[in-house]
C-alpha cells in the first residue's frame, strides 16, 4: 500500500506537503503511510485515491492486508480458521483470484 500512494503521489508531481493540503490530512501522516508507519482509515484511502486519481480496488485490497497483517496473528490455525470461513461462504479461493459459487457450482460439485 505505501509503495501505491508514494508511485501515485510521485506520479502526480504532488509533495507529501501539497497532497496533505488537498487531502486535509497531516503532513507527517502522509509520510508515515507511505514509510510504512501508519494505516491510515479507509475514509482516508478513498480520499487520497481520489486526489491521486487512482483505482481504489487495489488500494483497498493493500489495505485490507496491511490491517489483516497487522491486526491477526495469521498462524496456522488462523489460516485454517479464514478457509473454513470463506467455505462456509461459498467463496473458493485460488492461487491468485476467487470467486464466489454458484447454486449451480455446488451442486455439480
């Protein structure tokens, strides 16, 4: 996630000073979240995707695993846990995509 806000910013020949200006966050949190130092909350991720004009789909998936990564001890059982889940869900997960399953999918399976 740091490294898409920073290319993003960089890209838009923007100054952490200058996005903070626009986004109305503070500057030193601007630098911290693209060093790696701070999360920062999905209003503010919307916000800076939409200064920055960038897809917010992949910024919110970086920012969903930087939360998972940060907030969960994801062991074994943890993993284990999180698949049980998604089956419970009907949701396969794959080596790089998901999708959910069908009606149709279940019953052929």
């Amino acid at each position: 996630m740091k490294e898409i806000l920073k290319q993003a910013r960089i890209e838009k020949g923007l100054s952490t000073r200058k996005l903070a200006e626009q986004a109305k966050i503070d500057q030193a949190l601007i630098s911290k979240f693209e060093n790696g130092f701070r999360i920062p909350t999905k209003k503010q991720i919307q916000t800076l995707a939409q200064i920055l004009e960038i897809d917010i789909k992949p910024l919110l998936v970086a920012w969903y695993k930087v939360k998972l990564d940060h907030n969960f001890d994801l062991n074994p059982f943890a993993i284990q846990a999180i698949t049980e889940i998604l089956q419970e869900k009907g949701i396969e997960v794959g080596n790089s995509s998901w999708r959910k399953r069908t009606n149709h999918d279940i019953v052929d399976s």
